[in-house]
C-alpha cells in the first residue's frame, strides 16, 4: 500500500512535465511502465545538447603548466622523501634510550617536518600556476 501510494505520488507530480507534449498520462498506468520508463521516452524535450551545440575545448600545454607540473612533482616528492626520513628519525627516537640522542633525534624529526611543510607549499606553489595558467585560454 505504500509502494502505491508513493508510485501514485509521484505520478501526480510527474504528469504535468510528461504530459507538456499532449501526452495524458492516465493515474491507472499499468505495473511494468515506470516512471523512469516514462521519462526516458519523454527526454529529448529537455536534452540541451540537442538544441545547442557542445563548445569544443583543447587544453594546450603552454610553458607555464608546465612549468607547473614540474614544480609540483618535484617538490611533492621532496615532501614524501622527508616525510619518510621524519617517520624514521621518530620511530629511533621512540626506540632510544640516551637522552643526548633522543634529543638529537627529536631535533632532526622537528627539522624533517618543517621541510615537509616547505615542500606542500612548494608542491601549491606548483598546482597554483597550473591553475592560473588555464586562466587565459
């Protein structure tokens, strides 16, 4: 009962788009049509690209993307380089027992991380002139 009710629904709120091409749509539709059967039979009326044609855009690789690209490869493997030197300097310093080492190690994983930071920016630093680069075309 709420199966029907529901199909019912939206029936009544359907008609009025499907019927705009003298279509009647009677409340009695029988159990194998559905409603998306309906609108697939009704969707050339409301297909855009039928009516206007689709704009065709190349995307050229002019010298600032890539310039770019390269930026951003480099520096975002320069972030994951040091992101695993950082991982490994921690992992010692958790493992280590001498505090002058523990110490040494806490400040090289410090060090690690901030050019990890250095290297992100340089790898937005990369996608933003990508970015731009689109903005004249």
């Amino acid at each position: 009962m709420k199966i029907l009710l529901t199909f019912t629904t939206l029936i009544i709120f359907i008609s009025p788009i499907l019927s705009q091409d003298k279509t009647v749509i009677s409340p009695e539709i029988s159990a194998d049509m559905s409603a998306t059967s309906l609108m697939q039979r009704n969707t050339a009326q409301f297909d855009t690209l039928a009516v206007e044609k689709a704009y065709q855009h190349t995307i050229r690789l002019n010298k600032q993307r890539l310039i770019g690209l390269g930026i951003a490869t480099v520096f975002g493997a320069a972030a994951y380089y040091f992101h695993l030197q950082a991982e490994n300097s921690y992992q010692n310093y958790l493992v280590s027992g001498d505090y002058a080492e523990m110490n040494r190690l806490y400040d090289q994983t410090t060090r690690y991380d901030q050019l990890v930071g250095l290297s992100f920016l340089g790898t937005e630093l990369g996608m933003l002139l990508v970015f731009v680069s689109f903005r004249n075309d």
